[in-house]
C-alpha cells in the first residue's frame, strides 16, 4: 500500500492510502478543539481531492468527544465531508465505554444519512473490510 503520512502529531496520526482510496486516522490520546477540527478537515480534503469515498478511524485510544466538538462536527464536518463523497467507515472501538457510547451515537446519525460503517477491535481487519467495499 502507498501510505502517505498527512499529519503525525502527539495527539493524531493521519494518513492516506493513495493505491486503495482511505483515509485513516489513529488518534493517541484525548483531542479537542482546533486540534480535533484540524485534523478532520485535512482528512475531508483528502477525500475531496482524490474521490475518495473510505476512512478508517482507529479510535481505540479515544477516551471520549467533548459536546462542543460532535456539535461541531454535526454542523461543519460532517455536511462537508458526505458531500466530498464519503460513504465507508471502518471504526476500531475506543476501549473506554464513554468513548463508545459517544461513536455508536455518531455512527447511528450518519447512517440514516446514508454513511455505511463498521466496527472493528483490529485495524488490520478494519482495513480488510473497507478494501472489500464499492
């Protein structure tokens, strides 16, 4: 796979995956804010520019989403990133329950919308399941 390295901080990891059109994020630790917002539009521009339709997001070290960014990301992030295409998302479950509770939320309300997703415990499954699709 060609991985392509986007951002590498202590809080996020973003990559794409030119040769299979993915997106892919692996957050380390708790990130909020403009952090948060930063990293998710970089991630819907490279959806954008390259017709991509799939993200992995490994959440698994996801302790929770603040309020102010999944209102953020319900209003902003979201309305631009189906409308750059996506459509498949692999998501590796955070360990902590907070954090499930807040991405099973997410995935409910962005499936009516049409995002078809999934979760995983294993990345390398995650990936397997989003080459598998379209």
């Amino acid at each position: 796979m060609l991985k392509e390295t986007v951002i590498d901080n202590e809080y996020v990891a973003l990559w794409y995956y030119s040769d299979k059109k993915i997106v892919h994020h692996r957050i380390k630790k708790f990130i909020f804010g403009e952090t948060f917002h930063e990293f998710l539009l970089a991630g819907t521009e490279l959806l954008r520019k390259n017709k991509a339709k799939k993200w992995l997001s490994d959440d698994l070290d996801c302790p929770v989403l603040r309020k102010e960014d999944t209102e953020w990301g319900d209003a902003n992030w979201f309305p631009q990133t189906a409308k750059a295409g996506w459509k498949y998302w692999a998501i590796v479950r955070p360990k902590k329950i907070l954090g499930q509770m807040s991405i099973e939320k997410l995935v409910e309300k962005y499936s009516e919308s049409g995002i078809i997703a999934k979760f995983f415990t294993d990345p390398d499954e995650a990936m397997k399941w989003l080459e598998s699709q379209d």
